[in-house]
C-alpha cells in the first residue's frame, strides 16, 4: 500500500508551488502548499540551484555529475 502525504490542517492530498518573496531573504522560493487550504507545508528554493552549476561548470570546462 503506498502512503501518500497530508496536509496537517485539512488532510487534504493535493499540494502546489507558490512563487513567494520572502521579506528579508535575497532570493525568491516557493512555498508547497495545501491545494484546498493553503497552508505550507515546505518550502524550496525558486531557482534550480543544481541545474545552474551544472551550467557554469560546463562553461569551465569542469566535468559535474548530478
């Protein structure tokens, strides 16, 4: 049987992205929210911060393995 997640408030089982400035913070993120109440669940950063290193090492020259 797999389990899936819950929001803590509503136990409700479908979550979404929300692109947010966080006040204080020099990058933007997106919450993971609770599709039905919106209350966060986590948070991660806006931009892809293993896909732009990549980017620059393959610039270098360097070789990078994800």
């Amino acid at each position: 049987m797999a389990l899936s997640s819950k929001c803590p408030k509503c136990e409700n089982t479908s979550f979404e992205l929300a692109e947010v400035s966080i006040k204080g913070a020099k990058f933007k993120n997106y919450f993971i929210r609770c599709f039905s109440c919106g209350t966060v669940v986590g948070t991660t950063p806006y931009h892809n911060t293993a896909t732009i290193l990549k980017k620059i090492c393959d610039k270098l020259g360097i070789r990078f393995d994800l």
